[in-house]
C-alpha cells in the first residue's frame, strides 16, 4: 500500500499557504479561498496519477476546518472524487 501524499492550507503572515510531501514547496496565496482551490487541484491532479492525498484545511485560528481524502484514480468505480474524513 502506498503512503498518502499529504496537503495542508494554513494561514500565515502574508496569507494562505499550500504545503506538503509535493514538489514545488510551498505556495503562497492572498486568500484561503484561492488556497483551498489550488490544493484540491493539486490533490485531484495527483489522485490522477495514482498518488493517494489527503487535504487537510485550516482556519485563520489553527483549528482543523476540515480533512478530505483523494482516493487515486481507478481505485473506486466511478470518478475519484474527495471524500470528507
């Protein structure tokens, strides 16, 4: 079984971050919006090479706002669509 790739969005001085086990270290973001779509479609983009994700998203406060996981692709009949954790 491969281990999960795992994303996390956070808040930081400048705004949003996305950071995580993927290539491009972190990305830098003015608002959580923009960085809660460009981690899911990176979780997408690697759920589709065969790379199982989990996305975990965080609040400006630290608390956990939510935890999905992408499934890699072909896993599952149907579309690999995130699940909420």
């Amino acid at each position: 079984m491969t281990m999960p790739c795992f994303i996390f969005v956070e808040p930081s001085s400048d705004g949003w971050i996305v950071r995580g086990d993927f290539r491009g270290g972190p990305l830098q973001f003015a608002t959580g919006a923009r960085a809660e779509q460009a981690a899911r479609d990176l979780a997408h983009r690697l759920a589709d090479a065969g790379e199982p994700v989990v996305l975990e998203i965080r609040l400006r406060d630290g608390a956990r706002a939510g935890r999905f996981l992408f499934p890699p692709h072909g896993a599952q009949t149907g579309a690999a669509l995130a699940r909420r954790a």
